[in-house]
C-alpha cells in the first residue's frame, strides 16, 4: 500500500493490541516519557486539548488527570483499541470524548485546541501520512496552540538503535526510518510550527523516545 492507505495498527497485528498497554508499562518506561509531555504543555493551563493516535487511552487519562477542567478529545483510526479505550473510560468515569477518524483526514473544525498531543504514532505512517497529519495538527490548533509528541527518535547510542531494529522488524522500516535519522522535527516545521525543539531523550528497551514540541504562531497582521 502507499500513500495514505498505509496504516498499521498499534503493534501491526489486531491480535497482539490486547497486549499493548503490557508492554508499553513494562518495556517503554510508559508513565516517564509521558509524564515529560504533560509538562511540556502545563503552561497556560490548556482547556482543550486533543490527543491523536490515543489508542487505548493511557495518555489521555494522564492528561486528564492533569487537567481535569480541559475538555479532551481522543482520535485514533483503529477501531480495535478504541474498544479497549471504552472500557477503560468507563471505568475510569472519564469524560473523554472519544473520535474514529484517521490523523491524516480529522473530520474535526480548524482552530478548535490549546494542545495537540501525539504518543508513539508517528512512526506508523509513512512520510506522505505523517506530513499531512501535522498539517491537520497545525489547522486544528488555535493560534499560539502547542503541539507536543513523543515517539521514537534518533538512538541516544548504539546499543539503543540496536535494539530499536526490533521495533522496525515489527512495524516496518518505511515508516520508521525518518524516526530513527531524527527527522521528525524537521516535518514538524514544515507544517508550519515555529520554535520546534526535542525537549528529552528517555532510553527504553526498545530504544530511545523523544518528545518534541512546536508552536503555531498567531500570525502577525502588518498596517
């Protein structure tokens, strides 16, 4: 498949999303790297805030947890891990408005959120896919939004990219190279984000994470 038809569910297969939560708390460090992305975004207090590829939820819950006046959204495509993300609202009596929609198309108004989030998607797109999905970031922020994500990044040395072949044995390597050469920051500017910087490396098992981060300046109006 190319273009945007290329999509890959959480761990490649339906039959091992049930196992996915597992393995992100136990071999990712789940709770740190996330942790570094909600405090990239506590500034200003966000009231709005849309989490995309939110799979089964953990990093909306956390964000909700953080920010328990914003209104929240969680968009993902796969229809799968939005069943185990139910649950888990339900039982967590969260509010979190939940969206079936691809990244790449979000049926969703422009200039709608303070924050958009991103967890560990990124990489399961190709480079088409991932740079119409930050253009769709950049429309539905608000000016001044922030967008904030975390996903693999260029290896902190060698031992990381060398078990990070794991991950693209799994997920494929068209989709993960631009991750492991560090370009993810570079396809954030060219959507448009301004001051697009890697705020932390945290080295997992499966190699190393980065959370990046950009703004969408308010355009200035010249008289």
């Amino acid at each position: 498949m190319t273009g945007h038809s290329t999509y890959i569910p959480a761990l490649r297969y339906n039959w091992l999303t049930q196992f996915y939560d597992w393995i992100l708390s136990t071999f990712l460090r789940e709770r740190t790297f996330k942790s570094v992305l909600i405090e990239s975004i506590r500034a200003g207090s966000p009231k709005h805030i849309l989490d995309i590829g939110c799979g089964t939820c953990t990093l909306s819950l956390m964000i909700e947890e953080a920010f328990p006046e914003a209104c929240i959204s969680g968009l993902d495509g796969d229809p799968v891990v939005l069943a185990i993300a139910k649950k888990k609202l339900t039982k967590a009596h969260s509010k979190i408005k939940l969206v079936q929609a691809m990244s790449y198309s979000m049926p969703l108004s422009s200039n709608l959120f303070h924050v958009v989030t991103c967890s560990l998607m990124l990489h399961h797109l190709n480079a088409e896919a991932k740079a119409s999905t930050l253009r769709e970031c950049y429309r539905v922020l608000q000016p001044n939004g922030t967008i904030a994500v975390a996903d693999w990044g260029k290896p902190s040395n060698f031992l990381m990219r060398l078990v990070f072949y794991l991950v693209q044995l799994l997920d494929g390597f068209e989709t993960t190279t631009d991750n492991v050469k560090g370009n993810i920051p570079s396809f954030i500017e060219k959507a448009g984000f301004s001051e697009v910087k890697e705020l932390k490396k945290v080295d997992t098992f499966l190699g190393t994470i980065s959370i990046y981060q950009g703004l969408k300046k308010s355009k200035e109006i010249i008289l």
